[in-house]
C-alpha cells in the first residue's frame, strides 16, 4: 500500500463534544451550534476564522446547508460526507488533507446525529432493491457470529468466551461512569450482564453500543501554525481508510476471528507514523466497540497482542485505564454513545483530553512513558466493511 501520509503537517488546536444521550429537547441544529462553539471557543477563533468546513453525518442532514443555516456561515464552502459508522473521521481526514495541501489555513471537522425521536430504534436505513441473496442479518448478529469462530479457532471454552466480552462491556461501563459527557454512566458487572436475555447469538443489550445523539466538532490547521492559536496543540502522525470489497458476504470461508480491512488500516497507519511495535509506542486507543466481540478481535488486528490471545488480555486487565494499554477510556461506543455521524470525532476528543493530560484526575491515564494515541473507527460489518485509523500526539517528530 503506497501511502505516504502527513505526518506532522496538520495539528489540532481546537475540539468540542457535546454529551451524547437522548437529547429530547434539541434538534440537529443546537447539537451543531454547541459542539461547535465549544470548538470556537477551545481554539480561540471565530466561526469567520475558519476557511471551509466538512459535516459529517449520517441521516440528519443532506448537504451543507445542514452546518450552514445553524451556524450562520457566510460564503464559506461546506462538504457534507458519509462513510457508515466511519462519518466523523472521514469529515476529520478530508479536512486535515485540505490544510495540508495548502488549499485552505484552517477548517473544520464537525459530526452530528439526532436518532432518539425519530420514530426508529436507530437509523433508518434504505436499501435498495436485490434479488434476496444478499445479506439480511442484523448487525448485531453478524458480529455475535465472531464468538463461536473465535471460540473454535483457538480452542477457547464458549461460556468464559461470554465472560470475556461482558468483561470488555463492563470496562466500559467502568470508564464512562466517570465521564460526564458520557450516555451511560452506571458501572455494570459481567455476571449482570452474562445473566441478560440474549437478542443475538449470546450478545445481551448491554454487548451493544448505545443509540444516541450527538455531536463533536474539532479545527484543524497547518503544524507551523499550530502555536499561534494553542499551546499544547495534538499533531497528526497518520490518516489511513480502507474500504474492502465486500467479499466476505459470499465467501463461505470467511473467517469471522479476524476483520482484514481493520488489519490493513492499522498496518498503513503504524506505516506513516512510523511505528513498529504499536503496543509498545502508544499509551492509548479508542477503538470501535461497536458489540462487545468487536473490540476483542481489533486487540488482535491492530496488533496490540497475538493472534488467539486477546482474551487472555482482557481477563489480564491489560486494556482498562490502569492497564498496559488502555482502551476506550471514555467509555467507547458501548457507554459513552454512538450518534453515527459524531462518534468518530469523540474518539478524537477523548485523545485531545488524554494525550494533553486535561482528562481530569479521576480519569487520566499515564503519559510517563509514551504520549501516543490511536483512534479506530469502522462502518458496515463482518465481511463488508469500511476502516479508519489514525494516531496522534502532543509532539513533533
């Protein structure tokens, strides 16, 4: 894969998260207008000081005009873009490229998603006509068929398999009680949630993101620029997307312990940054928890521990706060919410807080040895799927 990336030529100098819950008393436009403000107001900037703007958003808007009319915005291009689950990072990527062309000093990445009143479970999805043999599963239950693979691959007992990834749900849990921004913030022991009914395969509720609504929003300018408008601005040291092919859907041996695009992004990404071994250069990741047996599997494909061992990991304690190398610490998909549109920057915002040691005492994770950070986020689904990685820090070079 010929990506060359630009490393350390975009910062982050500003971001903005709105708390991602049922928001019954605002629509997409006070969600914009608040994560954006926050942003304006993190960087010390104007709206006018922003030269072109990327909206990232699944269902609750259709052009530009959905950034444009709240925000007021005056002659200024707005790109509205959409990459399944992968929508806020595909808004942060295209405007960091843009900066770093030269085409435009600042811009702004900004997600939004407004799904708890709108008469669905989650979004309304419209697929076009086929002749009936494509996939008709849920997504849940496309990712609860990673259990028994996993569990027959490596030889691991099913019922401490269910364990291990209630254990990745309860982490999560655990992380975003302490978060305020965070949707769900009640910690919920694995044995509660071993106990519940199972909606798909042997996945609980609670093996599965929130539905929520949201927004976060971040400006992004030339490195050399950075300091003009913040002291401790977050350097960019990889972008990588990949999008697969789809064949897995038809290939009846797909092998459900492992997602490829997820694995080539993140190689793609270490690639750019540099990075050889990733669970020793980085301090932390937000990774896609969309069900519980997903981040399981992303421990292995981005190369945090060995192939078959990543449950061994989570029984370990290895991915919680305190651990060798802490994941979701805001609470992930699972506690802290997934508006589709906004998830992929809030992963971004929790990486601003962390990898600048403004996450608060209650919730800060170590930065004595490594001040590096990666964000994962995917769209679609075992077989069928979009993947996005980058890494970021607090350093040039």
């Amino acid at each position: 894969m010929a990506s060359h990336g630009i490393k350390d030529q975009v910062a982050i100098i500003g971001m903005g998260c709105t708390q991602f819950r049922e928001h019954w008393d605002k629509g997409v436009d006070d969600l914009l207008i608040d994560s954006a403000t926050a942003a304006f107001d993190s960087a010390g900037v104007s709206k006018d000081d922003v030269d072109a703007f990327w909206l990232g958003t699944a269902s609750s808007g259709m052009s530009g005009l959905t950034l444009s009319q709240p925000l007021k915005l005056e002659g200024k291009p707005v790109t509205r873009v959409e990459n399944f689950c992968a929508t806020g990072s595909e808004a942060l990527r295209q405007a960091s490229y843009a900066v770093a062309s030269g085409a435009y000093d600042m811009a702004m990445a900004i997600g939004v998603e407004k799904i708890k009143d709108s008469g669905y479970q989650g979004l309304n999805a419209a697929p076009a006509p086929h002749d009936g043999t494509k996939r008709n599963l849920t997504a849940a239950a496309m990712y609860s068929l990673v259990l028994p693979a996993y569990a027959a691959r490596y030889g691991v007992d099913e019922d401490e398999l269910r364990m291990v990834v209630a254990k990745i749900a309860e982490k999560n849990h655990r992380n975003g009680a302490l978060n305020p921004l965070a949707q769900f913030r009640r910690e919920m022991p694995a044995e509660k949630i071993c106990e519940m009914a199972a909606v798909a395969g042997r996945l609980s509720v609670f093996d599965c993101s929130g539905v929520a609504d949201g927004s976060a929003a971040a400006i992004v300018v030339r490195a050399e620029d950075a300091h003009r408008y913040c002291d401790d601005p977050l350097y960019i040291k990889a972008l990588s997307f990949v999008s697969g092919t789809g064949g897995g859907l038809i290939d009846p041996d797909y092998d459900y312990t492992t997602f490829p695009e997820c694995e080539m992004a993140g190689a793609d990404a270490y690639r750019q940054a540099g990075i050889e071994d990733p669970r020793s250069a980085l301090a932390m990741a937000e990774v896609h928890d969309c069900f519980t047996p997903t981040e399981m599997v992303l421990m292995e494909d981005l190369g945090f521990c060995e192939r078959g061992t990543a449950w061994k990991e989570v029984l370990a304690g290895t991915f919680e706060r305190t651990g060798d190398m802490p994941i979701n610490t805001d609470g992930g998909l699972k506690a802290f919410g997934h508006p589709v549109g906004a998830s992929g920057l809030r992963m971004h915002y929790e990486c601003w807080l962390q990898l600048r040691n403004k996450a608060g005492e209650d919730r800060q994770i170590d930065l004595s040895t490594r001040n590096l950070g990666l964000v994962h986020n995917l769209g679609g689904y075992p077989g069928e799927m979009v993947s996005f990685v980058s890494i970021l820090g607090p350093d040039l070079g």
